[in-house]
C-alpha cells in the first residue's frame, strides 16, 4: 500500500475475522516496527506474541479493573483516567465492581482475537527526561510506542489490524508475573491484531488548524 493510505487509514479495529496471522506474516510487521526510533537507540522494547487461548483470556480478564474504573468516572461526570484533577470515584471499589459495564466486546473475549501481543520497555534504557517533574511521566513513550505504532501500520499494510490499548498498564505486576517479565520491564501497550471484520477508510480527526500553532500557544494557527 501507499504511505499515505496508510498512515490516514490505520484504525482501533476491535472486531476480527477468524482468519488467522501466519508467524511469517507476524514476523514481517514486526520486522518493519523495529525501525522506530528510541531515545539513545537503545530499543529497550520487548513483544510478548500470546496465542494461547487461555492466557488471552486472562490478559483480557485483567483488562476489565481499568475498564470499570472508567465506567464509574464517566458516570460521575470525570474524563476517565485522567492524571490532573483528583477523582471523586473510589478507584479500588470501582475496579472490583462487577455491575460496571465492559464497554468493549474485544475485551470479554479477547482469546478469540488471533494474536495478542504485550509490549513491554526495559526501563533500565530509556531516557526518561521528565523523571524529576511533578507529574505523570510521559516522556518515556516516546521509546516504545513508535515502534508499537509502526507495527499496527505495517499490519494495515498486510491487510491486518488491530488496536494498542493501555489497559493493561493498571495490572502490571499481574501481568508481569503472567508473562515472566522482570519488575523492570515495564508494561506500556497490547496490541491485537487479526484480520478486521470491517475495514474503514475514513477516519475522523481533528484538523490541523485545532492543534498546530505558529510561534507560541496563542499563536495563530498553521494552516495551508
């Protein structure tokens, strides 16, 4: 496919065909995400590529705290998971809450997805330059998700895809135990891929003149 199609048409597709990913298929997306950039080069990433039913099951299973979570901060009102401003919800209650909605299928599901890929950052690598800043950390993304996006783009390329999703992230140390990752090695996306049931080519996003400003953030915006 062309670049651009590409990169304009990569979409979260959460519903799959039963059409399976053949490892040499699996090994050409990969193959091309590992030429994403890393601070220092230092490609501190590792893929965990899951087909085995059961421990689908139990990744999707360790999805669903993070989810209930939303569901009760969207219900009072919050934007789930945000970092800002405190939460009114009792996270602990909420993500053990069983009459809080799964609002994703994929998820109650997930060992039907025909591959689940953990991807995870050696933190003993990556250039985390906002360590000492009173907030959240964000910078270390920058390490690992270009080579996760990559390989969701050359899955689209493949005529695959999927979504990356940060669910996972709330259970790490369930998820590290789960998959024999070291404590330091730090779990920043799944991605599941197969074949979409319905392939879109048109996605909505913002336009350039909502985000791109000249000079300074009240500037004017860029436009063509």
């Amino acid at each position: 496919m062309d670049f651009l199609e590409v990169a304009r048409t990569t979409f979260a597709s959460r519903e799959f065909t039963d059409d399976p990913v053949p490892d040499d298929v699996l090994y050409r997306i990969f193959d091309t995400a590992r030429f994403a950039p890393s601070g220092g080069n230092r490609q501190g990433w590792k893929v965990i590529a899951v087909r085995d039913p059961k421990v689908k099951q139990q990744l999707g299973e360790l999805c669903w705290p993070a989810m209930r979570v939303a569901a009760a901060q969207m219900r009072a009102g919050e934007v789930y998971w945000q970092s800002v401003t405190p939460t009114s919800v009792d996270i602990s209650e909420a993500a053990s809450d069983e009459s809080l909605p799964i609002a994703i299928p994929m998820f109650e599901h997930l060992e039907e997805v025909p591959v689940v890929c953990v991807v995870a950052v050696d933190l003993n690598v990556v250039a985390s330059m906002d360590q000492y800043l009173d907030r959240v950390g964000v910078v270390s993304g920058a390490s690992i998700y270009p080579m996760a996006w990559n390989a969701l783009m050359a899955a689209r390329n493949e005529g695959f895809g999927g979504t990356l999703t940060t669910l996972l992230a709330s259970q790490e140390p369930a998820v590290q135990e789960l998959l024999g990752l070291e404590p330091y090695e730090a779990v920043a996306a799944m991605l599941t891929i197969g074949r979409p049931a319905k392939q879109l080519s048109k996605l909505s996003r913002k336009p350039v003149e909502e985000f791109v400003f000249v000079d300074h953030a009240d500037g004017e915006p860029l436009t063509a």
